[in-house]
C-alpha cells in the first residue's frame, strides 16, 4: 500500500522555536510537496521538489525553507515560528509526469503559542 | 494552470446520485482535469482524472464536456461517508496542484 508518511499528527512549539516537519515517502515518487491549509483558505503550496536537492517556491513560501537530501523525504523548516503559522500541514508526492495522481499525508496540526 | 470554479456547498440524499459540476472554462489543451476529496481531518484522497474522454473507475465517474471547458464528477450511489469537500483541479504540469477551496458535499440520510 503506498504511503505518504508525516512525522507527527498534532504539534505545539512556541514562539521563536525552529520546527521541523518530516515527510516520508515509499513510492520512489520525484516529486514532493508541501502546503498548508487554513479556514476559508484551501490548501496553498508552500513549496515542492522535483529531484533530490532541488527545490521551487510555490504560492506562500515565506518564513519557511525546505531541504531535501534523500528522494524518499522532504522536510519543511520553520526557521523561527510564529503564531500565524499555526495551521494544518499536508505533505504529497507524485511521480514527474502530468498523467499521475498525487498522495497525500495525514497533516500535521501545528500550533505556535 | 486554468482556474476552476465550483459551487461552495451541496446536498444529497443518500443512495442517490451526488453531481458535482466544474467550470474551467481557460482550459488549455493539453491540461488534465482532476478531482481530489478531503474528508474531514484527513489529507487529499485522488478520485479521478481525465483529458478530454469521460472516464469511470471504481469510486466515481467524470464526465467532461465536448469544448472541455466544464465537466461533472458524478457518485453514482452516494453514502454518509461521501461526505467530504470536494476539489477540482485543471493543470498541465506535474509540477503542482492548485486547490481551490472545493465544493462542501453534505451526503443526508
């Protein structure tokens, strides 16, 4: 069965912390996915990975980057959080080419307090 | 990617068929459509895809028309746990998805 998996399900940090999330992937898929989704908002792409070390901006990339060493996992890196990050974060991965659907993780509920 | 547009919420009875319709009518040639539910406190599930044929698999039908610029995601015997929100995405790279915020299906008894 193919998996998306997110490091933790419900997450509290505070103000000013560095948070990383973690996403794992079985499916040997190139490209991976982060975004966030608020209330009212859908979901917004923060930013995703076509290759291992390569990376793009998506809609809403500021006050995170992103690091991707190993195919199979993609991390999200808050450098300092703060409280209008508080959201759910979905992590995905696809294979390259436009004819494929996309699996997505559980998300993360992040709150910044 | 062409922009969607879908209705904010909808009802339907149970057992019967759920329509659910999408404008994209900026659609490119060589764009996909496709759909995607979120049930709640879960991530994206993918349902269904398609170019420009009608396509059918075991969970839905999608229904595009000829000018391709609406189609119809169709559930043909809707249960309590089809209720979801619903996406419908147009894109032509496997770059990224664009959500939108989807259509609010509410499945009654």
């Amino acid at each position: 069965d193919v998996k998306v998996t997110q490091s933790s399900r419900y997450l509290v940090k505070r103000t000013g912390e560095k948070v990383f999330l973690e996403c794992v992937q079985d499916m040997d898929h190139e490209n991976m996915f982060w975004y966030r989704q608020d209330p009212g908002l859908g979901l917004r792409l923060i930013y995703f990975s076509y290759d291992v070390k390569m990376k793009e901006k998506g809609d809403i990339p500021e006050g995170y980057s992103v690091s991707r060493e190993k195919k199979e996992r993609f991390s999200l890196i808050l450098e300092s959080a703060s409280t209008n990050q508080t959201s759910m974060y979905l992590c995905a991965s696809s294979l390259w080419r436009v004819n494929t659907e996309a699996f997505f993780g559980q998300g993360t509920r992040l709150t910044v307090v | 990617d062409a922009k969607t547009t879908q209705p904010t919420s909808m009802d339907c009875a149970e057992g019967r068929a759920a329509n659910l319709p999408c404008n994209h009518s900026t659609i490119s040639g060589n764009e996909y459509v496709y759909w995607y539910r979120q049930i709640h406190s879960q991530g994206p599930q993918y349902i269904i895809h398609g170019l420009k044929n009608n396509e059918t698999n075991e969970m839905a039908s999608l229904i595009i028309t000829e000018d391709r610029k609406s189609s119809t995601l169709i559930l043909p015997h809707a249960t309590l746990r089809d209720t979801a929100v619903y996406y419908c995405i147009v894109t032509g790279t496997a770059s990224k998805l664009t959500f939108g915020t989807g259509t609010r299906l509410q499945v009654t008894l």
